[in-house]
C-alpha cells in the first residue's frame, strides 16, 4: 500500500471532519470517543476550520494523518499538547510537560497494513521534538473493556502508568492511563516489532 504520514493543513477542513466522522461510526466509538456522531454533525463548519487551523500550527496539538496514493486519507491521531501550567483538558493539571494521544483511527479496510504504527511513530517523533521544556512522556487513555487498541498500544511500547480516570457518563467503566517515556534517542525499533 502506497500511502504518505503526514500533518494537516489548516485548508483541509473538510477531509478532517470527514474522517472524524467515519471514526464515529466505527462500532467500537463507544468506547474509544467522547463524543457521538451526532454531535460532531450539528458542529459548524467554523469550528472544524478552528479545530483543524490550530492542530496545523502545531503549537498545542497536531493532527497526523495517513493518506494513500489518490489523496483518500484512511487513518488519523491528534497529540494534544500538556504542560503543567496550561490549559486543563482531562480533569487536573499536567504534572509534567507532556503529550496526550487522541482521536485514533484508522478505516476497517486498511487495518494491519501498519498505519497505525506508522501514525504512532509520527506521533513520538514530534512530541520528542517540541520546543521549549522537553516532553518527558507520551500519554493516552484507553477504556478498560477496549483489549483491542490496549493490546495494540501495549504492543507498540505504551505501558501502564498505574493511574485510571472514571469513563464519562459509565460509572462501572474507567479509562486506564498509559505512557511512553522519553528515551533518547527514541527507539523507532519498538514501533514496529
């Protein structure tokens, strides 16, 4: 499969909100999204060119995406950038400068051809290269019933960093935190084996 990773542009709008469409209509949504279908359809398209504008400039997030040949993007990941004196996402405050894996997705068709390996690394790659205070870990949440995507994230070198959060609106369900840490230089080896 011939395909390119790489970041959005402000101008493609349109494309991002399409597959965060197609994403919230996998059938494990549920259990990977905040948010529904429905929701993100009533959105204008003001704050899709907002959303998909600041994860171009790539001061606080970065949308990676994976597009083949013809220009059809079939995967994607958002980094959100945290630092302990920014803007609280996730219910507290960073407690260290970090970076946080969301939104992952890629299309059921193009499933273990490696592009979500290939997003993952992408991913790291950027969050190791940040300005300013060096990131010293990458975090995601994954819901504890998704053995799926842990097993994936497990796989590609995320561990357990021993902190859970409630799931939103489930109170039998949580989301287990997990971390890569910086290691210099980062071994993309992990990434793919």
């Amino acid at each position: 499969m011939d395909y390119v990773i790489r970041a959005v542009g402000a101008e493609e709008w349109a494309k991002a909100r399409e597959i965060r469409l197609a994403a919230l209509q996998d059938p494990v949504a549920p259990l990977a999204f905040l948010e529904t279908y429905e929701q993100a359809l009533e959105r204008p398209d003001g704050f899709w060119q907002d959303r998909t504008s600041a994860a171009a400039e790539g001061v606080v997030a970065r949308q990676f995406i994976a597009e083949l040949a013809d220009g059809r993007w079939v995967g994607t990941l958002t980094v959100l950038v945290e630092r302990p004196a920014g803007e609280v996402r996730f219910g507290e405050a960073a407690k260290t400068d970090q970076t946080h894996v969301v939104g992952v997705f890629v299309r059921p068709e193009v499933r273990g051809a490696g592009l979500a390996e290939a997003l993952f690394e992408a991913a790291l790659e950027w969050s190791w290269s940040l300005v300013g205070p060096p990131v010293e870990r990458v975090r995601l949440y994954v819901d504890e019933r998704n053995a799926h995507a842990e097993a994936f994230y497990r796989r590609i070198g995320f561990v357990a960093s021993g902190d859970s959060v409630p799931v939103p609106g489930d109170s039998t369900a949580r989301d287990v935190e997990l971390e890569v840490k910086r290691q210099l230089p980062w071994p993309a080896a992990r990434l793919t084996g």
